[in-house]
C-alpha cells in the first residue's frame, strides 16, 4: 500500500482497476464522468472501455460481459439512472455471475442536473444493493466490497457517490500493483433456465431476492465497516450518510474538542437493504434523534418505521419535520446549524470578513460557440413568424439565455423532437423546431425522428453537430471516428441515418456564414414534413483560435448591436464604448457579420 492524493471519482476509478474489473462502460454525465476516463488512463490494454451511445446501452453491454463471469463496471449520473431503469430492473430478476457494479452519480443541489432524485431510493424499489460512501477514501475501499458482494450473491450492486465526494480530494492508502486482483472471466455458459427471463423464472427469483435483502440487512448491521457508530456523550443521536455525516463529524469533533456535551453518531453507508437490527440497537440508547441526509427523507423514513415496528420511544426530528431542508445540498454551515439547533447550542459568531464580492459570471455560451451563431441565424429566418424552438441537454441549452432567447422547453434527452411534434399536433400553423446536438442525436433522438417519420410530423430538426460532447469534456461519440480505447472507427454520418429514416430533406451548413445560413433555414423550414438541417462546425475549445477581431471607432456608432443581438463574452464595453477582448475573442467573425456599420474586423498584426 501507498499514500496517493486523489480525486473522489480518480480513487473509485482506480479502485475498479485493483480491484480486477474487466470491463467499463458508460455515458458521460457531471458528476460521474471522470471515473470511466481515469480508467482509460489507467488502463495497459487488459480493460475494455467504452463510452457508450447511452445508458441502457452501457448496462446492456456490461450485463453480457457479467453473464460471462466478468468483472464489470457501468458509469452514469442520477438523471441517466431513468434511461438505464429499463434492462437493470429486469437484470436484478435474471442476476449476474460476474460482479457488476453500477456507480450512478447524485448531484444534491442540483448543481448540473435536471433533477435531484436519490439513487437510495431507486435502490430500494429495484431491489438493487447500494453503498452510500461519504469521502473519496471510503469510495475507495467500498468498490471491493461492491464487487465481493455483487459475486456472492449474484446481483448488480449501486455505488452512490454524490457531487461533493466525487469531486472532492483526499489522502488515500491505495494498493500496490502487486496487490492487483487478476480476474479472469469464464466465459458464457449457456443456460436459457438462468439467462432467459419469463414470468415463472421472475416468480421464483423474486423470491429469492427478498430472502437474500434479509440475509443482507443482518449482514450490514453487524459488520464494523462501512456503516459507523461514534459514541456521544449524551442521550440525543444524529444518523447521517455520505458527505452529510463528513460535515456532521467534523462539526462533532470541534464541540467534543471545546468540552460540549456531544451527541452519538452513527453514519449509513448501506442504505439497501437497511441495517434494520445496527439502527435500532442505536435507537434503543438514545432519547432523540436528528437525521441529516441527502435528498430523500429515505433514512428517516426507515427509522420510524422501525420505531414504529419495535414500539421504541424515540423523537425524530429531520425533514418530515421541517427540521432540515427538504431540497438542495446539506452544506457544511447548514449541518452545523441543524446540530445546534438539536442540541441547544449557540452558533459561533462569525466576523465578517473584508473580501471583495466575487463576480456575476451567469451560465453562457463561449466566445466563439458555433451554437451561438446557429441559433442566430435560426431567430433570424423566423423573424415574425409563429414559432416554437424545443431545446434538449448539452452546451445549446445555454441558447435560452438573453439576447439569444432560443429554448422554449428543456425535458430531458431528446425529448425536444417528441414535443416539437405535440405543439405542432395542437397548432399545426406553428413552425416547430427541434434543437439537439451530434452527441445528444445518437443517445437518444434517432427514435423521435422515426417517430416524426412514421407518424407524418411537419417539424425542422436542427442538428448542432459541434463534432464533440462539449458539455461533459469533449468525449467521443459515433460521430467523431475514434473510441475510448484510442481506436480509429467509420464516422457514422448523421445525414445517412436520417436519409435511411425517411427524411427527404436534409441541408448541411455551416453557421458562421450568416446570410446563407438564414436563407437555408428559410427555405427548409417552408418545406412541409420532416427535414432537417446539419449545422456543423466544431466546438471552440478544439482548435485554435484565428486572428481576433477589433473594433474600428471611427466606423462605430455605438448602436451596440452586436451586444444586444448575439450576447458573445467576447464583445464588451469598455470606457462606454463597443469593444473586442481578445483574451476571449477567436476570431468566428459572427460579430462582424451582425454589425450594420462594418466597424468590426480581424485586427491588424503589428
């Protein structure tokens, strides 16, 4: 063992590493992201890694290497849990020989997201084992425990990291090479009584999964590790988890230091099936208790049910009592509010210190954004019209924001061609129009095409092909021509799929040239059915940046147009008047092509 200084998400990474995984598969999503690439980073050639083209695919794919005795690991966000819900809920029925970990990365606040739904309840109605870690170092140790687990008893496990332990660093005791687990699959044994799932197979498995739960709740109840008990010094208890009880110890040492009377502690790291026999052991020595956790009231729920069932006199106190806030992170100021609150005592006072306000920096597209100019060149061409823009997730979502104004809705991924085509069922005179990105198209658009297809839809879908995922760190997709695991692939052509689909009508573009964009998008969206348009230029942060442009002040009129038009970073004021900054400019030239005046061009190279 050594000492390493590591991120949350690098440390579960390289702990599936050591820990013999053989395959990894998964979609980019904040917070999870990081720990599929440290993988691939890591990875000397003996782990398959994919980015797959969604989450179900990514839980397919690690399913079938699981069937065949592999090690497994499948990575995702919260949000893609619902897209990966599909073959996990009938995975859990049919079980695994491999050990097969899903790792699905909650974002309380949501700082991210669309949602701040809990994975632990999602555990408990799946059926699906879930380790809850509450620092990178515990996320660490708790992968071998997951995968030892999943193999025992044949099941897909949950590791429930959230936002700030993935993010967040720490000093961790890691295994030495040598120390490797070396984890050689089997292969697939066929069996259509285990690996063909019909009603009696379900019937009889479910079975068998609520007796193992059992088995498991006694099991977490009397293992020292992970779930933790620390002895107050009083008769009041708080029960937490995750970063929660990281805030929560740390603000129970500091009283414990200052010779305050301190309440027990006890965190839940196994919050499925719950340590029913571990918690209700602590509830018989304490008179009160606080529960402090993220997001669901899952744990408080479960304590008064077992208050309930074991007739045990104790007052809870947390969310369903308005003691602790329903929604949003349990920030460490929070925490220590709760605790006093509890416990009766008095808030240190803290000064206000001379600091400067930290500057307004909202959410917007980079300088240079091709979006930027492709929503433009959209507005522009509708100009007057009666019109809807359905928008989706990724970079273009930020299209919604003042001047631009271009996102009318935001579901989730996708979901923008479905409701394109319900607007335009209810008001066939609106000119509907669909916004989805090259990454976001593969994952999960191509069925709302056939749908639109199949169904006659009269809708334009515009495809901002930036030849990236922008938004989540520029992974790899079908469309850029190379794989996680470095390999070179056939580009799969967008503009191919539709025409296979049905769609007659399909326009390459590239937006920076303004005036022809506006025209095409003019001339297509007259056009009746589906059709689509292919803006395509590549995101900003893939090239270098050209010559940048400035400001003629003697062609200016101060019309401010450029500003008021486009909202690019890059163009600002300066002394009153209309300028370029260079720190941000890269010379897209879209700013030029919105001014009346020509007062901006590429600057002069002294």
């Amino acid at each position: 063992m050594h000492k390493e200084f590591l991120m949350g998400n690098e440390a579960i990474g390289r702990a599936c590493i050591a820990a013999g995984v053989n395959l990894v598969a998964g979609y980019p999503g904040t917070p999870s992201t990081e720990v599929l690439e440290t993988i691939a980073k890591e990875n000397d050639g003996s782990i398959y890694v994919e980015w797959s083209v969604n989450e179900k695919a990514a839980l397919e794919v690690a399913a079938g290497a699981a069937y065949s005795g592999a090690r497994t690991l499948v990575t995702m966000k919260q949000v893609g849990l619902n897209v990966a819900s599909d073959p996990l809920m009938s995975l859990e029925y049919v079980g695994v020989k491999g050990g097969m970990v899903v790792l699905v990365a909650d974002d309380p606040g949501p700082i991210s997201s669309q949602t701040e739904q809990d994975t632990r309840t999602f555990a408990e109605y799946s059926k699906v084992p879930c380790f809850d870690p509450s620092d990178a170092k515990e996320a660490y140790e708790m992968i071998f425990e997951a995968f030892e687990l999943s193999e025992k008893y044949g099941t897909p496990v949950f590791m429930r990291p959230t936002t700030r332990v993935c993010h967040s660093y720490q000093s961790i005791d890691v295994r030495d090479y040598a120390e490797y687990e070396d984890h050689r699959p089997e292969g697939f044994v066929k069996d259509s009584k285990r690996w063909v799932i019909f009603p009696k197979l379900s019937y009889a498995n479910h079975a068998k999964i609520e007796e193992r739960n059992d088995k498991l709740s006694a099991e977490f109840s009397y293992r020292s590790s992970p779930n933790t008990f620390i002895e107050g010094n009083t008769t009041y208890g708080v029960i937490s988890q995750g970063i929660s009880f990281a805030n929560a110890l740390d603000i129970v040492t500091k009283a414990r230091s200052d010779k305050k009377q301190v309440p027990s502690l006890l965190k839940i790291s196994t919050p499925f099936p719950f340590p029913d026999k571990l918690v209700s052991t602590f509830l018989n020595d304490v008179d009160e208790v606080l529960v402090i956790e993220e997001l669901d009231p899952y744990i408080e729920r479960h304590v008064l049910q077992l208050c309930g069932k074991n007739h045990i006199d104790v007052k809870i106190t947390g969310k369903l009592t308005g003691h602790v806030a329903r929604s949003g992170e349990n920030m460490p100021d929070l925490v220590q509010k709760y605790i006093s609150d509890f416990m009766g005592w008095e808030l240190p006072s803290c000064e206000k210190m001379n600091t400067p306000e930290l500057p307004v920096r909202p959410p917007v597209l980079c300088a240079g954004c091709p979006h930027r100019a492709s929503f433009y060149a959209v507005k522009k061409a509708m100009k007057g019209k009666e019109t809807i823009f359905a928008g989706d997730i990724g970079c273009y979502t930020l299209g919604n924001a003042m001047p631009l104004d271009m996102v009318d809705t935001c579901l989730c991924m996708g979901a923008g061609l479905g409701i394109a085509q319900g607007v335009g069922r209810v008001k066939p005179d609106t000119k509907c129009f669909a916004f989805v990105g090259d990454s976001t198209f593969f994952a999960s658009a191509i069925t709302g095409v056939v749908n639109a297809v199949y169904n006659q839809a009269d809708m334009t879908l515009i495809v901002l092909d930036n030849s990236t995922t922008a938004m989540t760190g520029h992974q790899p997709h079908p469309g850029t021509g190379h794989t996680m695991m470095g390999e070179f692939t056939d580009k799969i052509d967008i503009e191919s799929i539709f025409r296979g689909i049905g769609v007659e009508t399909v326009v390459r573009q590239d937006p920076f040239k303004l005036d022809e964009a506006v025209e095409v998008v003019k001339k297509v969206a007259d056009e009746p059915g589906v059709k689509a348009i292919l803006f395509e230029a590549p995101c900003a942060v893939l090239f270098k940046p050209e010559t940048p442009y400035e400001v003629d002040l003697d062609k200016c009129v101060d019309c401010k147009m450029c500003i008021r038009e486009i909202g690019c970073p890059g163009v600002v004021l300066k002394d009153g008047h209309v300028a370029i900054d260079t720190a941000l400019c890269n010379g897209c030239g879209l700013c030029s092509q919105v001014c009346p005046c020509n007062a901006i061009g590429k600057a002069v190279k002294e």
